[in-house]
C-alpha cells in the first residue's frame, strides 16, 4: 500500500491551521506542466472508520454529468466499505450526500432547492449529516454562500478528495462540528478505489480527471483541476474485471479524452489506449468526450478497425461560427470541424455524430446563431444537448459584456431544438424494418411489459420479447420510429450474439 504522498499531507495540514480547507479560484486555475505536480496514491480504508456505518444508512443524490455518476459510485463504494447500507428513501438516511454540478446557474439553482427542501429533514434528525460534494463544492463564492446561509450543511469536500470521505465523516460524526475540506491544488490520481456501481452490465471508467483547455465560458477546469491521466494498465485491469465480471459495455470518461496520454510520457495516445481496450475483447466500447482539438488520425483509424468500438461519436461543436469559437477559447474553426467530420465520415460509413451547443455567447449576432444553424443542416446530427449560455464566476467570459436579451437567447434555443429534432426524426426513419442490435438495460421506464436497451449507434429502443434478461445483447426488427426512440420486437429470445 503506498502511503499518500508526503507533499499532500504538508499541504493539507499547512491548511488545516484555517480550520476550514476552502476553494480557492486563484490556485485552481493554476497548472504546472509534466506529471510532477500530481500526487499518485493508493487508497485504504481508515482503520478508525471500518465500522463508522454499521445499522446506518446512506443516500446520494447525483447532478452533472457521467464523471459525477461515476464519482458517485465510488462514494457509495466508500460508504459501503464504511457498513453503511443504501437507502433510497431520503427519510430513511443517516448520511444525505448531494454531489453538485457547477455547469450552469440552472444545475446550481436545483441544489439550493434541494438544500431547503433537506432542512425539514434535520429537523426531525438532529444526528442527520448533510454533505455536499462535487463540483459546486470547488467554487469559492458557492461555498461562502452554503457556509453563511445553509446552517444545515454539516460537511463540504470536492472533487479532489473524495477518497478522503471516510475520515471527513468520521470527523463530522464525532466533532458534530461542520467540516470543510476542498482542495485547489492540481489534484490527485488515486487507484485501489472501492466502487459501488449502479449497472451490471454497463460502466463508466475514468481514464483520466481534470481539463487544461480551459474554454472561456467553462468552469470545469477549476472544479476538476489539471488534466491527470490514469495510468493505462491500471485502465486495462479495470476493463478486464469489468469483463471478467459479466459487463458488455464500458464508456471511457474524460473531459478530453482526445488528449489522453499527453500529461504522461507522451508515447501513450488515446488511439493507443482504445485498441488496447478493444483488444481486451468487451463486446462495446463507448468514450466520451472528445475535443475537436485533439481528435487524430490514428484514432479514426482504431474507431474503423475494431467491431467492438460503437460507431457513434460525440463531437462537441458549441458552434457554428468561427469568431465566436476563437471567443471561445476552442481552438478550431468551423472549416477544421467539418474537415474533421467528412473525415470521419469516410473512414467509418455507417458513424453517426452527437454534439453539443451553446447559443447566446456574449454578443454573438443572428447572423453568428445563423451559422450555428447552418452546421447543424450540414451536420445532421443523431442527437445534440443545447444550452443557453450562463456566465460562470471566474471564468473569462463572465468578465464579456453582453447586450443579448435574455429573451432573444430563449428564443435561439427553441429554433435550435426544432431544427435538431428534425434531423434526429430524419435520420431515424432509416431505421424502419432494420434489425438493430440492442443491449437489454431493463424494462421501459414507461411501461414495465416493455423491454429497453441501446442500438449500437445509441439510439434507444423500446421492445417487446419473450425470455429476454438486462445485460443480454438482442436483435430487434424496428417497426416504428420515433424522434428520439424507435420500437421494435426481439427476433432471438436474448442470447448473447457476441
Ligand atoms: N468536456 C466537454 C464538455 C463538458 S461540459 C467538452 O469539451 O466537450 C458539457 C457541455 O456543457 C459543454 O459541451 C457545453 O456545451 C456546455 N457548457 C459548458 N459551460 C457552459 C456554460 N457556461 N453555459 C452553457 N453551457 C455550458
Ligand atoms: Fe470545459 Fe472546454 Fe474542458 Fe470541455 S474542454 S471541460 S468545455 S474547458
Ligand atoms: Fe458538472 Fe462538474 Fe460534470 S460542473 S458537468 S459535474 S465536471
């Protein structure tokens, strides 16, 4: 076991001496180059904690995206470990985590709702510990509003150390004193990590944290710290226990898993990683999400070569006009993400493309939006996730002035979503009468007699079938089509044709 690294024990008692560990913007958008400046562990359970949960119950509510979901389960990884038992009555928990999402105000504003909605509960259970987690925890201005105005919250760390769960609740528990531990340095790579996953079949592995390219609208890069890849073996053995374990898909998870390998020796690329990965022989492979910055040759290449790669991309545009993409901090131009499309649209025939789509950037024009709906019809999109912009405390766009109402922003976005869900009703119709291969997630969340499940190409479908199981891999003949879903009925009774 490999003790943690003596600069992180300094760095954390240098700052124990405030009391609390606050964020700190300043030091978090900080990035030293090479490997040097990150911290690799090993994690094992504080003896003091092993039964810390024993006849207790845990509950986590999750925002954000797939890092945070995965972020989660290694949490309840921590607290089973911990012998605390899941619940999913919140009434019922003695410990309520809620790990946050700082993407936008609306991802904010839903956590301060549910803080007050959770004040009630401390009420009733005065022993009742309130944690909050993720990516909110790392925004100073949030946690001195938390700190002032939400009495309730007993505990606050960030996406940091969240290794570091066992000994803050223990803390909490036994002070009954609030305890703040976010840390803005560069972060960790921690292994060894208990996880808690939420599918049996389907999982998200991490292959690497943080973000460098510090877009100027985003605040991920000071809530996630530097780009830190994990180490490929370490990846490798995940994948194979995964396998070994029965699943038959995983996602591999990064802010830009494009530049994969560039904060290590510099030898090991994401196109390196994912033929290693296909080669491990899991039936699917997804990753998400990939930088149009960073996506290479060599990778087209591997995506085109293995059977085992799904065939659909997300390739995040966030817009169509190229001086709002230099404004953006993003480092192509809208001529570089076309190239980068028909590109790939020639290596892999049948690939489909998911994107997503910011409209209301300070000040961009009609004319600007209008280029952004114009890639859209050249693009054709399976699926995009459309935002409004919203300034971020800290980030370099918040400081742009902007004299776009508000209103005119809505207004963007609604011609923007009836312009996607047109392509997505466009490009599924080709789908009528094709057998699509499915993998079974479980019964319809609408309807418990119908079975649901992911094509290949992501598209989700809704069928019926006769001794079908979750994680079987199926062929379904579509037999109607939907904008964003498509039915069908299995032809084979959910034997796996892998
Ligand atoms: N790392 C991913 C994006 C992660 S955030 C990438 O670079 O593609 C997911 C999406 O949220 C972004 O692609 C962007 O479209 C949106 N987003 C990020 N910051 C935003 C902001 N300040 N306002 C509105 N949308 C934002
Ligand atoms: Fe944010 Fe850009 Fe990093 Fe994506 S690549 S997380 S949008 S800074
Ligand atoms: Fe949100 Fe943090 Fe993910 S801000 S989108 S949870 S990286």
């Amino acid at each position: 076991m490999v003790e943690p690294s003596l600069n992180l024990i300094e760095y954390i008692s240098m700052n124990k001496k405030k009391n609390y560990i606050l964020p700190d913007l300043k030091a978090a958008r900080v990035r030293t180059p090479g490997d040097d400046a990150i911290f690799r562990t090993d994690f094992s359970l504080p003896e003091a904690t092993v039964d810390l949960g024993k006849g207790r119950y845990y509950f986590i509510r999750t925002y954000g995206c797939a890092a945070n979901e995965r972020d989660s389960e290694t949490l309840a990884g921590l607290f089973e470990r911990m012998g605390y038992a899941k619940t999913d009555a919140m009434e019922q928990a003695d410990v309520i985590l809620l790990n946050t999402c700082a993407i936008r105000q609306n991802a904010e504003d839903k956590v301060f709702g549910q803080l007050g909605a959770i004040k009630q509960l401390k009420r009733n259970n005065p022993d009742l510990i309130l944690g909050v987690c993720g990516c909110m925890a790392q925004e100073e201005a949030t946690v001195n509003l938390i700190l002032s105005k939400y009495p309730q919250v007993d505990l606050i760390f960030g996406t940091h150390n969240i290794h570091r769960l066992p000994d803050l609740l223990l803390n909490a528990v036994l002070s009954k004193e609030r305890t703040v531990e976010v840390l803005s340095n560069q972060g960790e790579v921690v292994e060894n990590l208990p996880a808690q996953r939420n599918s049996r079949h389907k999982a998200f592995v991490h292959i690497m944290y943080g973000c460098d390219k510090f877009c100027t609208y985003c605040i991920v890069p000071f809530t996630r710290g530097k780009q830190r890849s994990r180490k490929m073996a370490d990846i490798i053995d995940e994948v194979n226990q995964l396998k070994t374990q029965g699943y038959k898909e995983v996602t591999l998870l990064g802010q830009n898993v494009n530049a994969y390998g560039k904060d290590l020796d510099g030898q090991t690329t994401f196109a390196t990683l994912l033929e290693q990965v296909a080669l491990t022989g899991i039936p699917r492979i997804r990753f998400t999400t990939s930088h149009p910055f960073d996506f290479e040759d060599e990778m087209i290449t591997v995506i085109a070569k293995y059977d085992n790669i799904m065939p659909a991309i997300h390739l995040p545009v966030q817009s169509g006009n190229s001086d709002i993409l230099k404004l953006m901090g993003r480092r192509y131009t809208r001529e570089h993400y076309l190239t980068l499309v028909d590109k790939i649209k020639t290596a892999i025939p049948d690939v489909t493309f998911s994107t997503d789509i910011i409209v209301g950037f300070p000040n961009e024009t009609q004319a600007q939006f209008e280029d952004t709906l114009s890639l859209v019809d050249r693009c054709q999109y399976d699926l995009a996730y459309t935002f409004i912009y919203s300034p971020r405390e800290g980030t370099p766009a918040a400081k742009m002035e902007d004299h776009i109402p508000f209103s005119e922003k809505q207004k963007r976005l609604q011609q923007l979503n009836e312009r996607i869900t047109y392509y997505s009703n466009l490009n599924n119709q080709k789908y009528k009468d094709a057998i699509v291969e499915v993998l079974v997630d479980g019964p319809s969340k609408k309807n418990d007699d119908v079975w649901s499940g992911y094509t290949r190409h992501n598209k989700l479908v809704n069928f019926s079938g006769e001794g079908i199981h979750c994680g079987d891999i199926v062929q379904v003949k579509i037999t109607e089509v939907k904008s964003y879903s498509l039915d069908g009925i299995a032809i084979n009774n959910g034997e796996t044709n892998e």
